[in-house]
C-alpha cells in the first residue's frame, strides 16, 4: 500500500472527510502525504541515506518509488544486494509508518 499511495496518510484521510492535524508528526514542518513521508521528510531521509549511504549521492530526494526503481536499475548492485536493499527499505517503510502513527 506504501508503494502505490494508499496508506492512510493526513491527505488521504482529509480527502475522505476525515479531520487530523495536516503537518507531518515526525518534522513538524511540512503537510504530511506520501511522497513527504517517503522519504522527502528530514527525518526519514536521514534514516534511508544513513542505513543505504548509496542514497547520498541523490541530489533530490527520492519519493518510496523511486527508490525502489533506484534499486532495479542499479548496475552495480548483483542480485543480492539488491534483494537486501528491498529488505531494508521495506523495514523503513514500516517503521516510519508505525512510528508515524504512534
């Protein structure tokens, strides 16, 4: 749901009528939907470059999608690596969002 959009993020839910804080819970500073969630946020991006450093040569930040296609087309991870950084972005994903909603 994280990778299409369809995580009930602060824009989701005002477009369903559904009234929450709009600001993004983990900087405070900017509307929350899921391209700022993942990972135009400061605080998630922090989390992504420093656990894949291979994000730190992004000159914008990635949104969940194109990380992931960052991944697919990278010619110098094998298999493995890539498999790995699925892994982990998956985990990340998560975590934001748990974090997000606690």
């Amino acid at each position: 749901m994280a990778r299409i959009g369809k995580l009930k993020t602060a824009d989701n839910l005002q477009l369903r009528g559904i009234q929450v804080p709009l600001n993004c819970s983990l900087c405070s500073c900017h509307l929350e939907n899921h391209s700022h969630l993942f990972f135009d946020c400061d605080f998630t991006f922090y989390i992504l470059k420093n656990i894949l450093p291979d994000f730190n040569s992004f000159l914008f930040r990635p949104s969940l999608p194109q990380a992931l296609d960052f991944i697919e087309n990278s010619v110098n991870f094998n298999r493995t690596k890539k498999e790995f950084c699925y892994l982990v972005i998956s985990c990340i994903t998560y975590h934001i969002w748990r974090e997000r909603n606690n």
